[in-house]
C-alpha cells in the first residue's frame, strides 16, 4: 500500500500532522523529521491536494518502500522488487539522492549507486529495452538509510523546489526566514483572520505575508508548479481543477489588519514588493519604525517576531537594547507575543519569564520560541 511522506523541520512534526488532519487525510504517523498518512483511493488526486495546501512541509514525497537493508546485495533485490514501472515511464529522466545515518552501509554515493543499478534493471525487464533515453518528464528518487532500515521514495516536489519556495519572494533580505517556517510559527500562535497582527522586525516580510496569506485562505502552492506536474501519472487536469477550485476558496472580502515594521528602510521596500508579487499588499500597513517608536495599534492582538540575532559583542549589545524595548512596549497588555531567536539572554533583556518554549531550527541556527499568551 503507497502512502506519502510530507517532511517537516525539527520541531514541526506536530503543525503538520495537524494540517496533514485538517486536509482530510487519514492514517496520519507523526514521526521524526516526518508525518506518514494515506492518499486514500486516489493517489494523485492526494499528491496535487498536499502540494497545493501543505504550508508548513519541506516536501511531498510517494513512499514506496520500507526494509531493513544491512548488505548492498539486500539492498539492491529489495529495491529491485519495487514497483517503480507504476511510475517512471520509458523516458523518464531519474536521479538518486541518498543518505545513510548510523548504518552499516554508511557510504551514500555506494547506496546511491546500487539504487540506481537496481531500478535501472527493474525498469529494463518491464519495458524490454537496453538502455534509457531519459529526455521525459524528471524524477528524483530518494533513498534514505537510519539504522539500516531503508527507506525508498518519489519526490513529488521536485529538487530545489522545496514547499517554501512560493513564488513571491523574489528577493530576500539578510538571514530569511524560510516561508514554511513562517507558517509554523502562526499555527503554533493560533493566529486568526479576526486578530490584530503585528511584526515588528519583519525583515523582507515573510511572517506578514504568510499571516495574510493564511487570513484570505490562499493555498501557498498556487502560483508555483512542481515536479510531478510533468508526470504522465499525474493527469494534467487534477491540477487544473485543483487551482481552479483553490481560487475559487479565497477568501477575497477579508480583509486581515496586519502592521509590519523594521528599522531598514530598504527592507522595507524589498517586504512591499513581496506582498505584492503575494497578492497581498492590500492587507499589510508597512513602514520604517524601530521598535522603541512603535506604538500598538489595538489594546490585543497577536504579535510574531523574528528579531536579528546577537552573534558579536556590538551586535549582542543592540539587540539586548532591542529585546528591553520590546519588553517595554508588551508588558503589560492584551497581546499575545512569540518571538524567536538564539540568545539565551532573551528572557533576562525582556524582563519577563516565557509562559512556555519551543526547541526549533531556524535554518541551521538552534533557536527556542518563546511563547507569552
């Protein structure tokens, strides 16, 4: 039985076990670094629905398989006796991405070789040829080892495609936050098109623009394409449909009240230009304010913020002037504040203890989200 894979960043498994539910798949496995959950009877009607609406997944791939694998000879029969003929055509262009972890087979490009030999020879039995063209539709197999159990499957999103990659940032500030961690952090706050939003530090506008995004109901994969449009598998017209009906979803009458400010005023204007290219500007008031001039907009709302993070001496110092301002400035009111970051000093500069926090990576970057109700 296929099911399919949506990654997710450490930390979010959660978030996207909950959008994975919310969309109306079934089965859902909340497991590391991933959620599992059943296409239902149609499998590529399945692949369209996550790619267009996941928010918060890295990818989508098709699982199609799952062994232990302690031999390349193991390896290459188990990998073999998948059905990879119900997927790749006779001309499809396949690649073999891997990666092993605590496995006896710990070399990555001799997993990748063998994987590749494997269903170049399954896929020479079934179409009766010597060789492949590959001038079709591009495939990216994924073979991932973890303790010697193997994992096989499809990406659906494509390579250097991932889910972040909406279509709207065309440029991006210093350090930007990917878009699917953006997304995180709203579920995580709950944040609804009826709240007051605030980002006080919003950079080129990704924390925004998701807010605003997730107010009018926009599915973040509208205005992108992915890997497995190109597959024959994959009819042209589900996708078709799927958009169709995504349009027809949005949510054009709401209008969010979302304040977005920074202290640069080129980032600034780089953050407009992306709400634009979202098709959201008219939901985002934008302006050039440091956080010790903001002024709330409402007695509540819900305020996200990724402030710049202190790695030299100069910089801890202004960003510990950063984190008293804003200390200054929710302390006490009505709002809910989450604000991410690395510095463990956060707590002490804002002058008050996190009602709770969550472990994340932010990229590369270790960071805690500290939560006030």
């Amino acid at each position: 039985m296929v099911s399919l894979i949506a990654t997710a960043a450490f930390g979010l498994e959660s978030i996207v076990k909950w959008e994975v539910a919310n969309l109306g798949f079934k089965d859902v496995k909340c497991l590391d670094n991933r959620v599992e959950f059943s296409p239902g009877e149609g499998i590529p009607e399945a692949i369209v629905k996550a790619n267009l609406w996941l928010r918060s997944a890295d990818r989508l791939l098709i699982k199609l398989g799952e062994f232990p694998a302690t031999t390349f000879d193991g390896l290459f029969e188990a990998v073999k006796a998948l059905p990879w003929e119900d997927w790749i055509p006779v001309d499809g262009k396949f690649t073999v991405m891997g990666k092993s972890v605590q496995s006896g087979l710990f070399s990555t490009p001799d997993v990748q070789a063998i994987t590749k030999k494997a269903v170049v020879e399954k896929l020479k039995q079934k179409y009766k040829v010597s060789w492949f063209k590959e001038t079709g539709a591009e495939y990216t197999i994924r073979v991932s080892l973890h303790k010697d159990i193997a994992i096989l499957t499809l990406d659906t999103t494509g390579v250097g495609q991932g889910l972040h990659k909406r279509g709207y940032r065309a440029q991006a500030g210093e350090a930007p936050m990917k878009e699917t961690m953006a997304a995180a952090l709203i579920d995580i706050a709950r944040y609804r098109a009826n709240q007051v939003f605030l980002d006080p530090c919003c950079g080129s506008g990704t924390l925004p623009i998701e807010a605003a995004m997730r107010a009018r109901n926009i599915a973040p994969g509208i205005a992108r394409t992915f890997a497995s449009e190109a597959w024959p598998t994959v009819p042209k017209k589900y996708w078709k449909e799927a958009r169709q009906e995504a349009y027809a979803a949005i949510r054009v009458d709401t209008q969010p009240e979302i304040y977005a400010s920074d202290i640069d005023p080129e980032v600034v204007e780089l953050a407009k230009a992306n709400a634009e290219l979202a098709g959201v500007d008219d939901c985002i008031r934008f302006e050039v304010r440091p956080a010790n001039e903001i002024i709330l907009p409402a007695e509540k709302g819900v305020a996200i913020i990724n402030p710049p993070y202190g790695e030299r001496l100069g910089q801890i110092k202004e960003v510990e002037r950063l984190y008293r301002d804003l200390g200054r400035l929710f302390n006490p009111t009505g709002w809910s504040v989450y604000v991410l970051t690395p510095d463990e000093f956060f707590e002490t500069a804002y002058k008050k203890k996190a009602r709770a926090k969550r472990k994340l990576f932010n990229g590369m970057i270790k960071t805690d989200y500290y939560q006030y109700f």
